[in-house]
C-alpha cells in the first residue's frame, strides 16, 4: 500500500515537473515578433514623433494647457522611440552586450513612456472635462502654470517608479555566462515582492486612470446632450469633441487595456499563485502580443494630437496650404519661362519677379 502510494506521489510530481517545463517553452515566438513589429514601431514612430516636435518647435505659436501636455506626452515617446534599436539588436541576437546599466535604463525608458503616456492622457481628458462641463468655474484651474505642475508632478512620480522598476531586473543568463536583458525578473523576485508591487502599479497606474478617462468622456458627452448646451453651438463643434473623445478612448483602450490587464495575470503565474499549466500557456502567449500593442502608442499619439488640438489642426492646413500655393506658383513660373523667348527684356523679368513675390505673399496670410 505504501509502495503504491509512493508510487502515485512520484508519478504526480514527475507529473507537475514534466507540465511546469512545458509551460516554460510557450513564447518562443515573441522574439521574431518583437523584432518585426518594434522595427516597425522605430521607423513609423521616428517620422510621426520628428514632425510633431518640429509642429510643436517651429510652428506651433499658440500654446495652451493642452498643448503643454502633448509637448511632454512627445517627449516621453521620442525617447521612447530612440532605445528600440538596442531591443531590436537584442531580440535578432538573443544577446546583450551593452551592459547592465544600458539594459536597466532601456527598461526603465519603457514604463516611463508607457505610464506617462496614460497619465498624460489622462490629463488632456480632464483638461477637456472641465472646459466643456465646468467652463466658467475652471478658469482659474486651467492655466499653463497649473498644467506645467501637473506634467512635472507626472514626471517624477513616473521616473520614480520605473527606475525602481528597472532596478530589479536581472540580467544574468541561467543557462550561460553571457548577459541577457528584457527577459523580465526571475521567480524568486515575482515571488517575493514583484507581484504585488505589479498589482499596485497597474491600480495606480492603468485602473484609476483609466476610470478617469471613461468618467470624463460620459460627462461631456452628457453635457453636449444638454439644450443650453446646444444653444451655445457656435462655440462648440459637437462632431469634433464626439471625434476626439472616439480617437482618444480606442487608442487607449487599444494600446494599454491588453498589456495591463493581461500583466496581472502574467504576474499572478510567476508568482505562483495560479499554477495551471493552461492557464500560464495563455497568458505567456498574450503577453508579447499585448506588448507589442502596448509599444505602439507612440505611433498612435501623434493622431491624438491632430484630432485633440484645433491649433494643431490649423497649423497644418496652413502649411499645406502654403506649400501647394508653392507648388502652383513654381509650376507657373516655369511655365512663363518655357513660353518666353530667348530675348526676354529685363524689364519684364522684373515685373514677372515682383508678381510672384506678391503672390508668394499673399500665400503666406
């Protein structure tokens, strides 16, 4: 009887052993998958990123509190944006030679952007919120010096939290001597500690601003229904507010729901606590396709900016307006020039001058 018992009690641990290092094999596939998409996310999201710091830098003359957030929210992404290429190499070789520092600051460079990215928005949400539903009592809340405290008062909370983040990560191999990053923490850390420091970040730093945003959108929406809304229609453009509210939750919910609802369950697994080998095959298999979502929003947060800010939206039509008004005036002139003889007198090419400098500055009103 004792034989048999010990017997059943071997089969079963060979049993959960055999099962466990099954499940550990699961998401071999995320490292062809992070290479395509984050090279992909680097080209799209260096382009999208350089136009808007050169709108924001040259162009854009009129700052308000929202344009106060889009300036940091592009900031966070543009750094984001320049430390792919290190994942990049490092996905392609499995290896990671630039040092433990590098590794750290890479990963601490990804919950910055991740997190202030969703704080940000959060803020242009409620910066929205009070100007439609409160917009007399919020003039003297919404002012860039109270918008400034804000992105400052994000700025730390985030680095904060995230360089802690990072500092935790391990990157030593367990199967060979050279240095690996990007691998996430080892089980005795998930054990530990991480866990629940997942939890509480994902309440502070996804749920509760989150729940914001949806609060936010409601209650304009609501406020639009409203007659004595209505009857301020001059001042308000209800299908643009209706389209930024649209841009705004599909590109949150798109970008950040997957990856922070799936990383409680991920943490949940490596701590231990759920200990079914169906259910870590899942969510080891969700996680780099939630990630990769999650990485492009700095691809996604230049559309926010065009959609959000009117200013925006006038700065672009000018410039494409000046450039097509260019581009006809230089179709015509070379088109006077082919028509014209060899003897043109100087006479007429200075009245041809002075016609497209007029028309060239009657362009740039």
């Amino acid at each position: 009887m004792k034989n048999n018992t010990l017997q059943i009690y071997n089969t079963s641990i060979l049993d959960i052993t055999q099962n466990y290092m099954n499940c550990n094999k699961s998401d071999n596939f995320k490292y062809p998958l992070y290479s395509s998409v984050f090279s992909l996310v680097f080209v799209v999201g260096l382009i999208f990123n350089m136009v808007a710091i050169y709108i924001f830098s040259c162009t854009l003359k009129q700052r308000n509190e929202t344009t106060t957030y889009m300036i940091n929210l592009v900031v966070s992404d543009s750094l984001f944006v320049l430390s792919l290429p290190f994942r990049i190499f490092y996905f392609i070789n499995r290896v990671w030679p630039f040092g433990r520092e590098l590794c750290k600051i890479s990963a601490a460079l990804f919950y910055t952007n991740m997190y202030s990215s969703i704080f940000f928005l959060t803020c242009i949400s409620f910066d929205r919120f009070l100007a439609i539903v409160h917009p007399f009592r919020s003039q003297t809340i919404r002012t860039k010096r109270n918008a400034k405290l804000a992105c400052s008062a994000v700025w730390i909370i985030v680095i904060t939290a995230s360089i802690a983040s990072a500092f935790y990560l391990d990157t030593t191999s367990p199967n060979s001597s050279s240095q690996y990053c990007f691998e996430n923490y080892s089980n005795k850390q998930w054990k530990s500690e991480l866990s629940k420091v997942v939890v509480f970040i994902c309440t502070v730093g996804f749920i509760i601003p989150f729940m914001l945003n949806v609060f936010c959108s409601v209650m304009v929406l609501r406020t639009l229904r409203k007659p004595q809304t209505i009857s301020r229609g001059g001042s308000l453009n209800k299908a643009k507010i209706l389209r930024m509210i649209t841009v705004h939750l599909l590109s949150f919910c798109f970008c950040f729901i997957p990856y922070n609802v799936n990383l409680i369950f991920y943490a949940l697994v490596r701590a231990g606590v759920l200990k079914e080998c169906y259910i870590e095959n899942v969510v080891r298999t969700i996680y780099p396709i939630a990630l990769c979502l999650a990485v492009t929003n700095c691809c996604f947060d230049p559309v926010i900016y065009y959609f959000t800010s009117e200013t925006i939206q006038s700065s672009i039509k000018h410039k494409s307006t000046v450039w097509h008004n260019g581009a006809k005036l230089f179709n015509r002139l070379q088109a006077d020039s082919s028509q014209s003889s060899p003897t043109t007198t100087p006479k007429s090419m200075t009245e041809r001058t002075l016609r497209a400098n007029k028309l060239n500055n009657e362009s740039m009103v």
